[in-house]
C-alpha cells in the first residue's frame, strides 16, 4: 500500500455557500503554491508597537511638570510624588466603591480616575484573569479606610506596608505574566488582543490627561478667583484640594462634575471659552449610561424573540453586534450630552466578544468525537464553532460503504481530527485560514506555517478516489492521521501523530492479521 | 439633557466602536470580507485618534 502525499497549488473553490470563507483562503492558498516562498505575515509587536503610547505618556508628563514647575503658586498637584511612594497611606475605599473599594482606593492614592483603574482590571481580567486576582491580592493586603492593618497583616501579625507592598509586587508581576502570556497564546493573530490593548492605553492616555490637567486648576478658591479661563462652578474646589489630608471626601474633576450635564464631559475645556455663570453646587445625574443599558436589555430581548419565532439560523454576532452598535451611538451622543464615559468598558466587552462570535460562528462548541461503526452513521457535514472535533473513520464494519461519498467538515476555532481508513481510496483537501495542518507527512505540511491548503490522498491503487473529505477551519490545526488496520482494538481516540511512520511520502503499512 | 462641551474621550471611543459596528454589519451581512479589506481595521483607529487629536489640539489653542 502507497500513501501519497502532495500539496497543491491554489484551487478555486466550488463552493458557493462559503464563499466568504474561500474568498480569504485564497489569499493564503496562492502562498502556499510551489515555488512560492511562504509569507509569514507576523506582525511585531514588541517595544515598536508600545513605544508611541509610552513615549506619548512620558511627554504628557513631561508637560505637566513644566506647568507645573513654572506655576508654583497654584498650589501644584493634588498629591506629590512623595505622597504616591508612601504605600503606607494607601487604603481600600470605604464609600464609592464597587466591591471592596480597591479600585477607588488605588485611584485616590494615584489621582487618577477610578474609571480608569476598573477599565485596566476589565482589561487585565479579559487577557488571562489577572484582573481578577490583582484584585483580590489588593483585597487582603491594602488596609481599609480607617485601618491600619490589612487581612493579611493582621493574620500575620507583619508590618502592614510591607504587606501591601509585597501584595501589589506579587500582582504586578502576575499581570505582567499573564498579559504577555494572553498576548503569546495569541500569536498568529494578535491583532486582536493589540487592538483591545490600545484602547486601554489610549483610554488610560486620555483620561489621565484629563485628571491632569484638571489638577492643575484644583487650586484654592483665591487663585481660582484670579484665573481668567476657570470654568468651573468650584463650589467643592477647596475642599477638593484639602481632601488629601482626610482622604474621605471625594476629589477630582470626575466626582466634582459628577453628572453635571452642563460641564461634565468637557471639564478639561477651560478652552471652549465657556463662561460659567454662578451656580448652586448641584449633582445632576445623567441618565446616558442607564438609558443605554436600559435600550441594551430591550434590544437583546428583541433578538432573542426574532431568533426563535422568526430569523432561524441568526448569526450569534448579531447579539454583541448590536450591543456594539447602541454603545457606539451612545457614545457619541455623550460627546455633547450626559455623561457616557462608562460605556467605553462595555463598549470594549462588546467589540471582543462580536470579535470572537464572528470568527468562531454558530456550531456545537466544545469536544466532539465522532465515531461511526457502520457507512450509514456517517453524515455529509460535520460543522463546529470551537473546540475540537474528531472524525474517526477507523472503527466501521463496512468502509467500502463509504465509496463515492463526501464529507465536509467546517469548523471555526479549534481542533479538527481526522482519521481516515486504510482500505480505501481517500482525498483529504485540509484548508486552515491560520493555523497548521499536520498530515501523514509532518514535515512537508508543516511548511504551511500560516495556513493554506493540502491534499492527502490514500490509495491502494493510486486510482480515483473512493472517498472525498472536504476540511475547512478558521483557525487552529487540522490533524489527518491513518491506520493501516481497520478495527484494530488498540487504537486510542486520541490520535496522535506518532502512531504512522512515513518517509519521503510514502510508507510500507504494517503487516494486518 | 443641555449640551456640554465636546468630551474627546467619549468622541474617540464613540467613532472608534461605530467602525467596528459598521465593518462588522458589512461583514455579517456578506457585503464585504473583513480578511480582503482588513485595513479598514487600522483605518478606524487612525481616524478616530486623529479625530480626537484635532479636538484635543483645537480646544487647547483656543485656551491658550
């Protein structure tokens, strides 16, 4: 018996039910053509794709420094540098907070927006979980307001800084880890995870500008007074300057402006030229974010009921999809009314999860082992979204049954297995968009490095095949192994590729009894 | 609701997820394939950030 092995050049589709599918195979199918040299389309993203951010912050920085140094009556910032070191005066929140007010208590010690700090936990929780654990290593080893001792410091009887200093050591380097580790496992499509990155980053960029530059002008009601570009009705100003000595009142343009429809988004905008007129303090509340959730809940309730009575076979993306939409529209809405800041974490849940809906597409999710004993079991199609399928050929009574059939197999993310019968004549045409393929022949398809296509074909007789099996997957490997004896009791549903030995692209089968 | 400043920050991501809403409409429904015209990808960003840095810039000067 003969395995032959050969790769084939680009091969137009036939299909026209996965044109969309085909359109961006064909693509990588031209690459893997022979005599092409393949095209590693790796994206580097290392220091050169960071950098611009970092450099961007550094001279933010930079810059309020200089407004600051060369305004030294303004009262400067809010909270030294010295103040920032000070792990001692760190504390959990005891009011405005979520859960355990570590968020809130991080961004008071580091005055930034407590936004910010609960978009990078999102984030960080999205790449590998670290967000999650970040937040429980803060938990226990940051006292609470009005403590002195954290969970952990007063189970250890230890110094309470030097607990809190050696949690938040511990969580950076967990976060460092498991990011670099999300961004890794991604690899061959990073893009995703980098654009999900970026916008953390340009959220952190913009709203620590914000915070900035609205230091600058927490100043003393005095120096307010003679300021001409203030804008702000300041009525809480002084004791928002004050605050850090108690570090109970809320401070900050965010808490300030809480709401404030006439002020609020554009705080920063001493620039518009607009000119206050005096106002009670008031805390009007904007209803943007609630009014979204609210038109969010109706919206996903509707497709639901349209995916059940009506629109049979609906895409699952259209459910982030339109999460996405509204957050999108309401978003620009909230440039010039309300407030909607808030919707930029949902908006980014939304984005990743219409991303993955799309790629992965409907289909049975998880692992499958599909292992029919008799041609009849056998189905023409075989779809999944993610995970792993197998199809395992190996085990039927009546292989020539399968004569003349095709099976197509379509999957989305994940594994595909198949393991094809020795006694008959077999075509696999295995097409990954990214990802590997490995055939009987591990080198030579492993030279397919960023996707492409090959055919196996099995024959005893090198004559037409018997069986057709059509593989197409996103993304992940497809694994096409064989057996030499059908039946043979001691094969393992985990097909690995060490089970057939193949040289130069054919093998001598091993004896059947 | 009275009309407020421009808010950059909501500006930016407002844009930024309308694109994506919309490449993903257009893929959803078949018009276009996101893997034959990815660039639209990075395009969304770089006109959103140069959206926001217009804004930005522009509300700075008029302070200054």
């Amino acid at each position: 018996m003969v395995v032959r092995v050969t790769k084939r050049a680009a091969r137009f589709p036939d299909d026209l039910a996965h044109t969309s599918m085909m359109l961006a195979l064909n693509r990588y199918t031209i690459g893997s053509a022979p005599g092409y040299a393949l095209k590693h389309l790796r994206v580097s993203f290392g220091k050169s794709g960071l950098s611009p951010m970092a450099s961007v912050r550094r001279a933010l920085q930079a810059g309020d420094m200089t407004e600051t140094s060369t305004s030294p009556d303004n009262g400067g910032p809010r909270v030294s540098r010295d103040d920032v070191r000070d792990v001692s005066t760190l504390r959990r929140a005891s009011d405005q907070r979520m859960v355990a007010g570590v968020a809130e208590g991080l961004s008071r010690h580091f005055d930034i927006d407590p936004i910010l700090v609960r978009v990078t936990l999102a984030a960080l929780t999205l790449f590998g979980g670290a967000g999650i654990v970040l937040y429980l290593l803060a938990w226990i080893t940051i006292p609470q307001e009005g403590r002195t001792d954290s969970i952990v410091s007063a189970a250890l009887h230890r110094d309470p800084t030097r607990i809190t200093v050696a949690g938040l050591s511990i969580a950076a380097v967990v976060a460092a880890i498991t990011v670099i580790g999300a961004i890794g496992f991604s690899a061959p499509e990073p893009l995703p995870v980098l654009v999900v990155s970026a916008l953390a980053l340009l959220a952190f960029a913009l709203l620590s500008r914000r915070g900035d530059r609205q230091q600058l002008q927490s100043r003393p009601a005095a120096a307010e007074a003679d300021a001409p570009t203030s804008e702000l009705p300041l009525a809480s100003g002084s004791s928002a300057v004050d605050s850090r000595t108690t570090s109970t009142s809320p401070r900050g343009w965010w808490r300030r402006n809480h709401g404030a429809s006439g002020a609020g988004g554009g705080t920063g905008s001493s620039a518009t030229g607009y000119s206050p007129s005096p106002r009670p303090p008031r805390e009007p509340r904007s209803h943007l974010f609630a009014a979204t959730m609210a038109v969010i809940a109706i919206a996903i309730g509707l497709l639901w009921i349209l995916e059940r009575t009506v629109y049979d076979g609906m895409p699952v993306s259209v459910f982030p999809g339109v999460v996405l939409s509204i957050v999108a529209a309401a978003l620009l809405v909230g440039t010039w009314f309300g407030r909607s800041r808030l919707l930029i974490l949902v908006g980014i849940v939304a984005t990743v999860a219409t991303a993955a809906t799309t790629i992965v597409g409907p289909g049975p999710y998880g692992d499958t082992i599909y292992r029919p004993t008799a041609a009849a079991e056998v189905r023409d199609t075989y779809e999944m979204g993610a995970g792993r399928l197998v199809l395992h050929l190996e085990d039927m009574v009546d292989p020539q049954g399968l004569g003349g059939r095709a099976i197509d197999i379509n999957a989305g993310v994940g594994q595909v297995e198949v393991v094809i019968p020795s006694s008959l004549a077999v075509v696999v045409d295995a097409q990954v968009d990214h990802g590997e393929i490995y055939g009987p022949d591990r080198s030579d398809i492993t030279q397919l490095d960023q996707g492409g296509e090959y055919i196996a074909m099995s024959s005893a007789d090198d004559g037409p095949a018997d069986l057709t099996i059509d593989v197409n997957l996103r993304y992940g490997e497809i694994v096409v192994t064989q057996f030499t004896c059908p039946g043979a009791a001691a094969t393992p549903p985990d097909v690995g590729l060490d089970t057939i030995s193949v040289t130069e692209g054919t093998r001598n089968a091993p004896a059947c009894n | 609701m009275r009309q407020h400043a421009t808010d950059v920050v909501s500006l930016v991501f407002g844009t930024v997820f309308a694109g994506f809403a919309l490449v993903w409409l257009l893929n959803v429904t078949d018009l276009l394939d996101f893997d034959e015209v990815w660039l639209i990808g990075p395009v969304i960003l770089i006109v959103a950030g140069l959206l926001g840095l217009v804004t930005a810039l522009r509300r700075t000067d008029i302070s200054s």
